[in-house]
C-alpha cells in the first residue's frame, strides 16, 4: 500500500508546476475557500465539525496523508510552527482513512485540529486551484477570508514562519 502511495505522490507531484501556475491565476476570492467553508467534515473523534466554525480567523489550512512521504516529514514543523504562532489557527485535513490517522497521530502527535476528510477531500483540493491533487498543500487563509499564499509541496518552515507572521500581524502576505 506504501508504494502505492508513493507513486501516486510522485505521479502528481510531476503534475506540480502545471498545479502551481493555475494558483497563480486564481483570484484572491477564489470559490474554493467558500466551499472550503461550506464544508463539513468529522474530527479525530468522528465528531462533524463545520469548517464554518474558523471563520474570520488567520487560517494555515494544511492537507496531507499518512501515505504521502513529504507531507509525514513535514508534520512535526508545522505543529512546531502551529505552537509558535498562536494567533494563526492551524488545521490539518487528512486524505486518507481515519484509522490511518488515528494510528500517525500516537506516534507523531499534533497540537492543532485534524479532520479526516478521505479521498474526497481532493475535492476541496482541487477547489483551492490545486488542480493536479498533489500532496502535501498548505493554504493560508486571511482573517477576511480571501486566500493567501498557497504551498504545493513540502513546506519550508522559515519561509512559511515569516508569512504567518504576516498572516497574523495583518501586513500583506
């Protein structure tokens, strides 16, 4: 199942530059992020929770997979930058099954919220103008609700530190 995952990491992560040139395209107020906010999804627990419930907030928006290789190495940055910036809210939308979820999260634990979003989740994905699908994808949203800058891959925790910080203080990110 692993190499399975790999390879579908790796076959849209070929996709990747064609994904990022549609982000840049997208307007700031693109449909996605309504439908990112329209969109119910269960918690850790299998509760459903509204994404509603996070707006009018700083948003870093993180989707990834425990069969996605980049975005596993990349989790413990973000929850060590979600502790660093607690003005920003955090939020980590799996794509993958809650079980898998549940068992990466006793070994890797994460501080912020995580919702089990399944292989539909690429829907939500693909709305936020990352139309290749690929993992791992970070959006960050503005208290305003328009988007922010958008990451198609890992992230770089430096870069990504400076632009929460933006994100929180309200300056142009």
């Amino acid at each position: 199942m692993g190499s399975v995952g790999y390879f579908g990491w790796q076959q849209s992560s070929r996709r990747a530059p064609q994904a990022n040139r549609a982000i840049r395209s997208e307007n700031a107020t693109t449909p996605g992020i309504e439908s990112f906010f329209a969109a119910v999804l269960p918690d850790m627990a299998g509760n459903e929770q509204s994404m509603a419930q996070w707006r009018d907030r700083p948003l870093v928006i993180n989707f990834w997979a425990t069969w996605c290789p980049p975005c596993v190495k990349e989790m413990p940055d973000l929850n060590r930058l979600a502790q660093q910036h607690p003005g920003a809210q955090f939020l980590g939308i799996a794509i993958d099954t809650a079980s898998n979820v549940t068992e990466f999260v006793k070994k890797i634990p994460v501080s912020f919220p995580i919702f089990v979003a399944g292989h539909g989740g690429l829907g939500l994905v693909r709305a936020l103008g990352n139309v290749a699908g690929g993992l791992p994808f970070t959006v960050l949203v503005r208290a305003q609700g328009d988007l922010g800058p958008v990451i198609l891959g890992p992230v770089d925790p430096d870069s990504l530190s400076a632009q929460v910080a933006k994100l929180v203080s309200g300056s142009a990110v």
